[in-house]
C-alpha cells in the first residue's frame, strides 16, 4: 500500500502579520496509524521541501501522542523538509491520497491547479481522497467529468463556522469552509465543536477537525483493504 500526503505551502495567516501552515497532529496521526499498519508515505506539496507548521499546533495545549512523537522523530522530521513537488507526484503511484489541514490549504491548495488536476486523477482512477479539518477546501473547485463539482450531492463534512468563531478567524481566512461545501451542494453534516466526526462518501472521507484526524486514517484504513 502507498498512500501520497499533500501538504500546504502557504503560511501567512491573511494579512495578521502571524503565521499559519498545517496542523502537526492532523498530520503526524494519520502518518503514524498508516505507518504503523506497513502503508508507504510518501510527502508533497506545492512548492516541494518543508511545509509550514502552524506555530498555534506546535503550543502546549495542542500536544498528542501523535505530536509528541512527532517531535522525536527526526526521520519523519527530514521526510518532511523534502517534500515532493506536486508537480513531480501522479495518483497512477499510490493507492489513495490525504489532505492534512491547518489554515493553509485555504488559501493555496484549494485553487492550485496541479493539486485540483491531482485529485481528479484519483477520483476518476478510482482511489480514495480523504481530508481532514480545513483540508476538505481543497475539494471545492473539483469537478466530476460533467462539469459539476466533485462534493455536489456528497455527504461532506470539515471546520464549521462556529469552531472557526471559536479560534476568531472568521473574518481572517478568505472564506469559511462549511458555507463553500454547502454552496458547491456537498451535504455537509458536523457534531459539536471539537468533537471528533468523519463522514465517508464511497471514497470520498473527510473529518471535522484535529480530533477526527486518526478516525480519518482509521477509515481509510478500511477502504484500502477492501
């Protein structure tokens, strides 16, 4: 099994002067429960090399197992200074993709070209896309062969407006993520702010926020070994 990670390349948070990137625990929990279960990893991104983290997810109180062990990990450490470029991956490599979050992806991933053309690539191929937290934005501008958009109709899920309230970004980030699945037609559904909720799709996953990330992984899990 090998299953291509796409990290953000972007990391300033609008213009607050603070920085931004991926969420290490929606990360490192979906890598290591993939890892653990003998799933090659391999790491992208948009501009290749180290993906921003996002300073909030390396702080105390933001601290897991997953993080934790992260942290002492200095070969998963420079697997993720040498990214892959997008440009230089193919869904014909890997059985399935997924899409860490952290505020990021918001602003590159969601209209990148190559990682739109990625995702399509793998849907029409058949594999699964998963994505966790705000990572679900990048399948906004996706569109099925018809022309209409990949998440119409589909059971979706992702940050909803009242957690991003809660972190105060409403008015920072370029748009709020569960408006845009609702508006491109997903069926978005959520639980309570930072509770964990995964929502499958056929092969279409996607979590809530950084407490669904494992349940993510778990259900891909699933998925590759049907």
């Amino acid at each position: 099994m090998k299953v291509l990670f796409v990290l953000t390349s972007h990391s300033e948070l609008g213009n607050t002067g603070k920085k931004t990137g991926f969420w290490i625990e929606e990360f490192a929990a979906p890598y290591y429960k993939l890892k653990d279960a003998g799933v090659e990893v391999v790491l992208a991104s948009p501009k290749g090399g180290q993906p921003p983290i996002d300073p909030k997810s390396d702080e105390p109180e933001s601290q897991t197992p997953a993080t934790i062990r992260f942290k002492e990990d200095k070969p998963l450490q420079q697997l993720l200074a040498n990214t892959k470029k997008i440009t230089e991956v193919s869904a014909d490599d890997f059985d399935a993709v997924f899409y860490p979050g952290g505020h990021g992806p918001l602003w590159d991933l969601t209209t990148d070209v190559n990682n739109i053309k990625l995702i399509e690539s793998f849907w029409r191929a058949g594999k699964p896309i998963s994505a966790v937290c705000h990572a679900p934005a990048v399948l906004l501008h996706v569109k099925e062969k018809n022309g209409e958009p990949l998440v119409k109709g589909k059971h979706v899920t992702g940050f909803t407006n009242s957690e991003e309230a809660a972190v105060q970004l409403t008015d920072i980030v370029p748009f709020l993520l569960e408006d845009a699945l609702k508006e491109k037609g997903g069926l978005y559904s959520s639980k309570a702010d930072w509770a964990s909720h995964i929502v499958t799709d056929g092969l279409l996953i996607t979590g809530q926020n950084p407490g669904s990330s494992e349940a993510v992984a778990e259900q891909l899990m699933v998925l590759l070994n049907k």
